[in-house]
C-alpha cells in the first residue's frame, strides 16, 4: 500500500467526481469533547457538496456500557451497514472521507471501511484543504429520516453486500501484552499521558508496559494533511526498524479512534499495522493489567 492508496488530494477528489462512477463522500468531523449534535452543526453550517453525514459515535462505534470494552468498541455490523447505506455507500465504488484539522475521525472511518473490506481513501487535508483550493462548501441540515441514498432495487441487487469484518489485523489485550516482546507497539497518546504524569479521561494513568510513545500530533502537518514521507519516517522510526526486522507492528491510543491516524500513516509506507480496539480505556479499566510509568519500568514489566 502507498500514499496513493491512502490519500486523495482536493484536485484528483475534482477529477474523480467529474468522472463516470463519483465516489461517495462522507463527512465524519468529530471532536472527543463534542456534545451531543455537534457533527451535525458543522455539517449544516458548511460542507462538502454532495457528501452525506457519518457520526462516529453512533454508526462508527458502539457503546457496550462496559468499560473493559473501552470508550469506542467496534461497530455493531448491522448498524454500520444501515448508516453506510443510508450515506449512499457502495461495496463497487470508492467512498472518501473527511474531517478536519485536529480530528482523528477520518483515519477511524477509513480504518473501519477497510475493516469491512469497502474501498476508501482519506481527502488529505479534509475540509480545510478543500475550502483552501478555493472549492464551495454547501450548507443545510442532514436528513434526519426519509429515503436512503441507495435505493431498495440497487441493495438488492448487490450495490451493499452483508458487511464481513476481520479485513485489516486488530488485536486482543493479551495480543497486546505480547507485541513488545516481538514487534512495536506505539501509544499515540500525547507525552504526559503516556508518561503518566496526567489522565484526563480514564480511571488509571500510565501506559501498557513495553509499549513506545509515537504522539499522534506528530502526524498531522499545520494544515491538517499528512506530513511527507521522510518526516513519517523520521517520527515513526521504531515502527519501521520493527518492521523490517520482521516484527509486528500494533498501535494503541485512548479509546481506538486517533491510534487509526497511525494505523494509515503507516499504510502510506507500506507498513501494514494491528490495531488495538480497546486501546488504554479497556487496558486500564481491568484490574488484572499491568501499568508502565516512568521509574517503574523494568524487563519484569512486559508481560511474559
């Protein structure tokens, strides 16, 4: 897999709509401290022409209630293909998807599409690379009910499959454990969470023992794309000696959402990584793992 593979730009995303079979276009902005309804404010207030709302949190996620499965679980299937359906989504057909500068939505998104094996690509820059080309933006609410944008006849005719999950690598907590001892596995979340120094959102404060810190905030460029490939390279270092010593390569965050960031910019290096759904809300929240912090970190600490 390349950057061409991940990565749309705002003038291949032109020529791609003027053409034959237009993609689908899925506006996915979100922020972890949104309240309720915000995706949908931003989407009314201005977007991509064309495209149809996706929310993470109700079609990109699910929410178990238990906190072992962390704050973003993967998706129910069935709720999933109903949203995509509904966003006009097609298993023939490339979909793009955006956000913008700050949000991880669009690297959950895209990882989530390919989890389900559907062809996407990240428009690099998102909605600030678009309005940036000088390219119009659309406002008006998302339809709250009415039709779905694929038709009964086009479903049935096989345009929307049954999704099958299971199409890109994910890994248990124990798999997780286990990564050190072969491979990397990165925590993208920023230094003093890692460190432990500080913890926001979740109960427990550190990171899983063994575990790298490659911050996420590093893989954004000012403008929101993606940096270029010898400052990928640079920041991801310990993933890509990992790599081609033949070890695994995994990567974890908070909840599952920014650890996906990761995930594709490893792809635009041809370096295919396993993602940790649970990530660090799951970890922590079982009483029987292991915490790593700064001066508490020895070989006895990765699990065996």
């Amino acid at each position: 897999m390349s950057r061409a593979d991940v990565l749309v730009t705002v003038s291949e995303l032109l020529d791609a709509l003027a053409g034959d079979e237009p993609p689908t276009l899925l506006d996915v902005r979100w922020a972890l401290t949104d309240p309720p309804g915000a995706g949908r404010d931003r989407y009314a207030a201005g977007h991509l022409p064309g495209a149809a709302l996706l929310d993470l949190e109700t079609a990109l996620t699910r929410h178990t209630g238990d906190p072992r499965d962390g704050r973003h679980p993967l998706p129910d299937l069935d709720v999933l293909r109903e949203a995509l359906i509904a966003g006009g989504v097609r298993a023939d057909r490339e979909t793009i998807v955006y956000d913008e500068p700050g949000s991880f939505a669009a690297g959950r998104a895209w990882w989530v599409l390919r989890w389900v094996g559907l062809p996407v690509r990240v428009l690099d820059g998102g909605l600030t690379a678009w309005t940036a080309a000088g390219q119009p933006l659309v406002t008006g609410p998302a339809a709250l009910s009415g039709e779905p944008a694929l038709a009964a006849s086009e479903v049935a005719n096989g345009a929307f499959p049954s999704l099958h999950s299971g199409q890109v690598a994910t890994l248990t907590a124990d798999e997780a454990a286990a990564t050190p001892r072969h491979g990397v596995l990165i925590d993208v979340r920023a230094p003093e969470r890692f460190r432990g120094d500080i913890e926001p959102i979740d109960p427990v404060a550190g990171h899983i023992p063994g575990a790298v810190n490659t911050p996420v905030a590093g893989l954004f460029a000012a403008d929101g794309t993606l940096p270029d490939e010898p400052t990928l390279r640079d920041r991801l270092a310990p993933a890509l000696a990992a790599a081609a010593a033949g070890g695994q390569v995994a990567a974890y965050c908070g909840s599952g959402v920014s650890a996906a960031h990761a995930v594709l910019a490893l792809a635009t290096l041809g370096i295919p990584a396993a993602l940790y759904p649970g990530s660090w809300s799951a970890w922590c929240n079982d009483p029987e793992r292991p915490v790593a912090r700064p001066g508490q970190m020895a070989n006895s600490d990765i699990p065996s």
